[in-house]
C-alpha cells in the first residue's frame, strides 16, 4: 500500500472517548500485573490510532496548505488536540498510581514512567482553550510562510526556492535574493508579530496557570530534558561563545578571503567558494535512486529501510506553491511507517535534508517494536544525533551525489556543521530571554535577538540590509513558532554527531556502525545519557568535551588546502 492510500478518518472523539476512559479504568481497578497490562496494551493501542490519524492529516495539509479539506482538518486538530491530550493525562495518572507500578516498571521502558511524570504536571482542562489557541497560532504561521510568491528573476517562487539565488556566484543576484526575501518578511512584519505576541502571552498564561514562574520552566519539562538543567544549559551556551565562536569566525575570514571581499556583507555568507558552491549533479529522481544504493552498501537494514520508502512513496521532496517550508520526518504508527518531507532547490541542502531525515526515518523504522507512541522517537537532543550523525555517515557515497565538488561539499558541510553551533545557542538564548520578559513588545524582542546575534553570529553584517539590522532574521525559524526551545537539541546533537563523524573518517573505527545501529535500535526507551553510554559519545555537558571535539573538527577543516576549495 502506498502513502497515497493510507485512509484517514476523523476519529468521532465521543466515542473514541468512552472507550478509552473505559480502559483507564481498568487500569485504575487492576490489581494484578496481567489485568494492568491488558489495559495499557489497549490505550497504545487506542492512542496509535489517533496518532496516525492526526499525522496523516498534518502531512497532508504540510504538502497542501490550499488543500480546502485538510485546512479544515487542521483546525479540527488544532481545536481536538488539547481534549485527546485530556484524556492521556488521566492514563498518565492511573499508570503512576497503579497498586501493581512496580510490576508494570519491569517490562514497560522506563522512559514510559518518565513521560507520564512530565506530562501530569503540564496540563489542565481549564486551560484547554490556550493550548486550542497555541495550536492554531502554530498553523497561522506556517500558512503566513507557505504563502510567500515572491516575484523573482522571471518567476515566482516560494521561500525555499529562493535560496539557490543566495548562493549565486554574482554577488549583485545574492543580495537582491536578500532584499526580496527579506521584503517578504517586511511586508508581513505586522502579522508575524501579532502571531508571536500572542503566541508569547497565551504560552505564559499556560506556564503560570499551571504553577511556573514562567514559560522556560513549563518548556523544559515539557522537552523531557531528564539527564540536564537549564544552569547546565546556561553554562553550555557560554562555553559555546568561548569557544566555538573564535572557529567559526576563522572558517568566516577563510571564506572572506577565498572570495576576494573586502568586506563581507550577510547577504555574501551563503556563497563559500568563487566557482560556487558544491551542487547535486543529477534530477531529484537520480539523488533518490542514487541514495537507494548507497543504503544497500552501507548495511543490510539501511537498505531494507530505503527500500521500503520508495516502495510505499513514503518520500515527498519536491518544494512547489503551497507547500510548508522546512523538512521533517515523522511516524505513522498503524502502518508501521516513517514519512519524509523536504523542499529541493537544487543546492546542496537537497542531500543534507535527505539524509538527515533519513537518519531520523532509519531510527523509527528501526524502532517499530516500540507500541508506545510516545517513545518511538527519543527525547529531541538524542533523536538528533541520529539524522545529523548519518549526514556524516554517508560522506563515502558522496561523489555519486556531487561528483568533482565532493570535496567542496565535505569542507562547505563540515564548516556550516560548526558554523551552526552558535547560531544554535543563540535561538535558545533568545527565546529564554522572551520568555522570561514576556511583557516585552515586538521592538523589544528585536532589540534582544539583534544584540545576541552580534554576540554568536559577529560575521552578520546587516548595514546593506537595514530592515535585518532591526532584528528580524529570526521570523524565518519556524522552531521559535512552532516548537519552542527545540533548538538547543540540535547542538548538542551535533556535538555527539562529530564524534561519531571523527570515528568513521579520521580513526576508522570498526565498532562505530554497530554503535549507531544500537542507538536506533532502542528509540525513545533511553535517556539522552544513557544513549550516549549505548553509543560510547561523550557527554557534550562533560568537562573537555566541547574542546576535543572542536579541536578535532578544526584540525580537519586547516588541513585543507585552499587550492582544493577554488
């Protein structure tokens, strides 16, 4: 069966209601372990059905935001969401206080108990109508991005078509590229900072409603953030600036250079060569294909897993009108499957998103056994590690991708990989610092992201550009929108993901693919530290971590002659 034909239907919340409250209470009756596992066996169940349920009506609206049907079905989510999530607070809570807990503890992963802790704590029925509003500012959102046509060299195109024009090697295309994309967000100015703004109060009423000081605290229980604290976080963020600023700024004077600027503006950051940036040689349906092969070299299971994608078309790349921008991947329980979204343009982030989210695809393919639907992915900073590491992974089959740039390509994605780091830590700075002033106005908030921009990203010269100078970069980033203080988790992700890019190709490690395939084997049902441990990574949180590794990623990129880079 195709994607294409996997039903949805509208769950009739009445009776989806009835009958799981009735297992609920079988769960809270249980007095022994059989009796108790029947009922939880039965509300994984129920809660896969409406999982897929919701998921198949998210991508569908994600590829289609004019799609007059699963708009409708969108807001109908966005509305029934908060009551779905009324009735797995009460499951949390009969899990948690069943007489037979200890028994259940012995074969349910103990991230499941976990969960259920953090949940119980972030939610209450008379805050319904926030989190309904939460929702449908989220889609409000992604509706305003997908809506960008902005007319340009001769045709019109959307946010994510724009940016092989950033890449131009003509400087003069790159900064018009920059000052219509830019225009975009100008023209709209009012409505992103209406959406955020009640974005802001409505998440702080939530946080306050429910006995936090405020929206940070809410959020990083709600991330499921076990093995760390918001103090570690903070010291992390510094060790960054410290440390991981001065590289980057090294790689950014390289690339000045390199290209004979005698000053270089933001809108000069995307091109990192003077011949141009390493590009796909091929069609989408050729980088598919090629991709095919490379995951049936690489192991047995990556190409039982590939295989499976394209035979069930579970792969929707092409970036077209009404399309959300972005990439992600997600899971359809009932049919055991994993979904890629993407938006090609033709640059080398066609590749980066392909196997990106094929490492996520790969980890929840790889963890079907998992009836939980909370736990089939982990926690967002382990679940990362899996999709940037296999960015890394796959660097052997990159000449079938970019030909005679493939070395272009390792150093532009080695360099951007550590580029990120403090771009990273500056939009979890930034939202701790909204949500921590959530009186600010929209001026404030810019204010705020400029100044932190200035600190972590000093290369980002706005003074061609001064509507950007004014602080609005960060309307791009959907996460600040959508999923706030999912952000963070990239970096430490990415930490972890060069130890294991050091392991495959500077010491060759024979146990690394073995250590990878163990991390996705037991999907959400580890904490971050204890994947780690599976993995045999350092801590990013450790003493020394952040400077080996940097140190490692650094050595590599100065070994490389400029003469290989023209």
């Amino acid at each position: 069966m195709n994607f294409a034909d996997y039903t949805y239907a509208r769950p009739d919340f009445a009776t989806y209601k009835e009958a799981y409250l009735a297992s609920v209470a079988q769960l809270q009756q249980a007095l022994t372990l059989e009796e108790a596992k029947t009922a939880v066996d039965q509300l994984n169940h129920y809660r896969s059905q409406v999982d897929t349920a919701m998921n198949l009506a998210s991508i569908r609206y994600s590829i289609d935001t004019n799609d007059q049907f699963y708009e409708k079905e969108d807001a109908w989510w966005n509305d029934y969401l908060p009551h779905f999530e009324s009735l797995d607070f009460q499951f949390y809570q009969a899990l948690l206080a069943s007489p037979v807990l200890t028994e259940l503890k012995t074969i349910y992963p103990a991230t499941l108990f976990l969960f259920a802790e953090s949940r119980v704590k972030l939610f209450d029925e008379k805050l319904i109508p926030l989190f309904q509003k939460e929702n449908q500012l989220a889609s409000d959102y992604n509706k305003l991005i997908a809506s960008a046509a902005i007319e340009f060299a001769g045709e019109t195109r959307n946010l994510p078509q724009m940016t092989p024009f950033t890449q131009a090697t003509d400087r003069t295309t790159r900064k018009k590229a920059a000052q219509a994309t830019t225009a975009f967000f100008v023209e709209n100015e009012e409505k992103f900072d209406a959406i955020y703004d009640e974005m802001v109060n409505v998440r702080d009423q939530i946080a306050k409603g429910l006995g936090f000081d405020n929206y940070v605290q809410f959020a990083d229980v709600k991330m499921n953030r076990w093995d760390y604290n918001r103090p570690m976080i903070e010291t992390y963020r510094k060790e960054i600036l410290e440390k991981v600023v001065p590289a980057a700024q090294t790689l950014y004077q390289r690339q000045q250079t390199r290209n004979q600027l005698d000053q270089m503006y933001n809108y000069d950051l995307g091109l990192v060569y003077p011949s141009g940036n390493a590009k796909p040689q091929g069609t989408p349906e050729e980088l598919v294909a090629h991709a095919q092969v490379m995951y049936h070299e690489l192991s047995p299971e990556t190409g039982a897993f590939f295989d499976f994608m394209k035979e069930h078309q579970l792969l929707d790349l092409l970036s077209k009108p009404g399309k959300q921008s972005g990439g992600y991947c997600t899971y359809i329980a009932d049919f055991q499957s994993p979904f890629i979204f993407a938006n090609f343009n033709g640059t080398s982030g066609d590749v980066d998103v392909l196997t990106h989210e094929a490492g996520h695809a790969f980890q929840c393919y790889e963890s079907r056994w998992i009836k939980e639907p909370e736990i089939v992915f982990p926690n967002f900073e382990s679940c990362e590690i899996h999709s940037m590491s296999m960015e890394f992974i796959a660097w052997p089959w990159m000449e079938g991708f970019f030909k005679e740039q493939t070395a272009k390509y390792k150093f532009a994605h080695l360099g951007d990989a550590l580029e990120f780091l403090p771009y990273g830590v500056l939009v979890d700075h930034f939202q701790q610092a909204v949500y921590e002033n959530p009186q600010w106005s929209p001026a404030e908030r810019k204010a705020c992201w400029r100044k932190l921009e200035k600190q972590y990203c000093p290369e980002r010269d706005y003074s061609e550009i001064p509507d950007l100078d004014r602080g609005l970069f960060w309307f791009r980033q959907g996460h600040i929108f959508q999923s706030p203080f999912y952000y963070i988790d990239y970096t430490l992700a990415q930490v972890c993901a060069f130890q294991f890019w050091k392991r495959f190709h500077v010491d060759h490690d024979e146990t690394a693919w073995s250590d990878y395939l163990a991390i996705c084997q037991v999907g959400g049902t580890k904490t971050f530290l204890e994947i780690l441990d599976i993995a045999h990574l350092r801590s990013p949180f450790e003493a020394g971590a952040l400077d080996d590794t940097i140190a490692a990623v650094s050595e590599y990129l100065a070994a490389v002659p400029e003469s290989d880079l023209n």
